[in-house]
C-alpha cells in the first residue's frame, strides 16, 4: 500500500515563508505525477483547488497569484516534494494536501497566515 504523508503547515503571520513536504513511501519515478492542492477551511472537499504539478523536471504552477510566490520541487533520494511558499497572505489560508499519481493522498496539513 503505498503511503502519502504531508506536513510542514503551521501557523506564521503574512510575509513569512513556509515550506511544505510530500514523502511517498515508494519511489517517485521520473513519469508519476506528484500534485499540490489547497482547500479553504470551511469549504467541502469537491472546492479543493489545484495548486501546482511536477512530473520529471518539468514544475507547473497553475494559479496566476501564486507564480511568484510558491515554487514545487522534488528530492528523489528522499522521494519527497517540497512546496514553496513566500510572502504568504492571509488568504493562503488553507489545508493543503498533495497527492501521488491522482490516486494516493495524503492527509492534509493546515497552514493558517495570520497575525
């Protein structure tokens, strides 16, 4: 069973960075998509908003606000994906969660931006 966690969220106030993690317990292969998602708190699970993909080299970060602010990338030795995220706002509040090949998630992490 293949096993998704991901963490690093926590609570930091607006302008701060963060860095989240995705490990996988199997290795990331140069053709499985790892993916970033983000739901605001309060919303049902069917508004979780796509944030960013990286399969191989090639990173796509999808929303147009957060192109200069949020970077994905990958650490195969650790079978890890890292989100970003800079100067972050109090709307980047939000439980964020990434998922492996579209089918194998993890549990979420809350990242709250507040001061």
């Amino acid at each position: 069973q293949v096993q998704v966690v991901d963490s690093g969220g926590g609570l930091v106030q607006p302008g701060d960075s963060l860095t989240l993690s995705c490990t996988v317990s199997e290795s990331i292969s140069s053709d499985s998509v790892v993916a970033w998602f983000r739901q605001a708190l309060g919303n049902q699970r069917e508004q979780r908003e796509l944030i960013a993909t990286i399969m191989g080299e090639r990173a796509i970060v999808y929303i147009d606000s957060l192109k200069d602010r949020f970077i994905i990338s990958r650490d195969d030795a650790k079978n890890t994906v890292y989100l970003q995220m800079n100067n972050l706002k109090p709307e980047d509040t939000a439980i964020y969660s990434c998922s492996f090949r579209g089918y194998f998630w993890g549990q979420g992490t809350q990242v709250t931006v507040s001061s």
